[in-house]
C-alpha cells in the first residue's frame, strides 16, 4: 500500500536548521508531487511547498521563500524538507503529503505520521 | 489569518445533520475544486471528500461536500460521536501558486 515515513522528533536552538526526512513506499515516487505541510501547536494547517520527484521542480509558499528547501532522492525514493534560521514560531509537526491520483492539485492523499520540530534555546 | 474562511466551530447532538462552510475566493476555489480533511486529535489529517463532492473508499456516506461559485460545504449526517474531529477545507490557488487551507473548524458532539 501506499506510504509515507517520516523521520523522527528534533530539538534545534534558534538560528539552527533542520532537514526532515519522508521515505515513500508503494508507488512510483517520480510520478507524483510530494508536499510539505507544517501545524503549530493548537493552529491549523498551514501548506510550506512541493516537489515534482520527477524533475525536482519545486514551488514554495511566499512566506517561507528563501528559508525552506525541499529536494529529493530518487535512489531511495525520500524526500527532504529543511527549514533553516529556525525561530521558537517555527516549533510545530511538519508532515508530508502525496498528491492522489485522480484528484486535483490540492487532493493530499496519504499523509506520513509528522515530525514534532521543537525549536527551543 | 487563512486564505480559506471556515467557522471555528460547530457542534450537533448524535443522530442531527451539521454544515461547515468554507469561503474562498475566484483564484481558489472559485476555479479549482475543493477537498476536506479530518483531523482526529493527535493525528495526521486524512482525506474526506475531494475534488468537491467525491469520497475516497472507506468514507461513509454520511459525509457530503458540495460547491457553488467561490464557496463550498461540507456536510455530515447522522452525527455520531467519532465524528468529533476538526475539518479542514483545501483548494489550490493559482495567484498564490500553491495550496491554501481554512482555518478549521472543530466539531464537537454533544
């Protein structure tokens, strides 16, 4: 079956990075986009951006243009986000989410477990 | 504030039939179609309708989404107490070029 695993909890200090790993079994990786969606503590979801496996394109949300990448490594279908000059608001579960088949550009289906990133001095 | 506006709450006794609205704009939903999501507490989302009014397998079909110009619906029936979740409302935007999510809403079955 489809899935998605992501990697485990961090703890960054302020101004560090992270890079959160999601590992995709069950499908063909490059044929599907792979988003990143970020929830805050007690706030909604909140899209950060997506990856096209195939060719690499990627598309960012504005707001955090110019501090997320989001690559990809095919060899071993996973994909990475990493946020970098982390502050205490970026503290929240990051998930990724595939685009399903059939469905339009913001049908996310599945979604991986989430990652708790705790940004704290 | 989120790009989608969606009622922060909602609530139903079991057995009623409860709305929750989502209002976008004509970059969002107003040209592209309208996906749900439901959120148990502490856990990932998972899909509930998608593209406006289609449940993938395993949805019951007491849940209905609907869409009529720049707004949608999502629409749940026979309320039952593992319904009590929040719901989510997504659509692409093509100004934004990206995903944009409500704000959410939690239901709570009384």
């Amino acid at each position: 079956q489809v899935q998605l695993v992501q990697s485990g909890a961090e703890v960054k200090k302020p101004g560090a990075s992270v890079k959160v790993s999601c590992k995709a079994s069950g499908y063909t990786f490059t044929g599907y986009y792979l988003h990143w969606v970020r929830q805050a503590p007690g706030q909604g979801l909140e899209w950060m951006g997506r990856i096209y496996p195939n060719t690499g394109g990627t598309n960012y949300a504005q707001k955090f243009q110019g501090r997320v990448t989001v690559t990809r490594d095919t060899s071993i279908s996973t994909a990475y986000m990493e946020l970098s000059s982390l502050r205490s608001d970026d503290t929240a579960v990051y998930y990724c989410a595939r685009t399903m088949t059939g469905g339009g550009a913001a049908t996310l289906d599945p979604w991986g477990q989430g990652t708790l990133v705790t940004v704290s001095s | 504030q989120s790009v989608l506006t969606q009622p922060p709450s909602a609530s139903g006794t079991p057995g009623q039939r409860v709305t929750i609205s989502c209002s976008g704009s004509s970059s969002n939903i107003g040209s592209n179609t309208v996906n749900w999501y439901q959120q148990l507490p502490g856990t990932a989302p998972k899909l509930l309708i998608y593209t406006n009014n289609q449940r993938p397998s395993g949805v019951p079909d007491r849940f209905s989404g609907s869409k009529s110009g720049t707004s949608a619906s999502l629409a749940i029936s026979g309320l039952q107490s593992e319904d009590e979740a929040d719901y989510y409302c997504a659509a692409w935007d093509d100004s934004l070029n990206g995903v944009v999510f409500g704000g959410g809403t939690k239901l709570t079955v009384l």
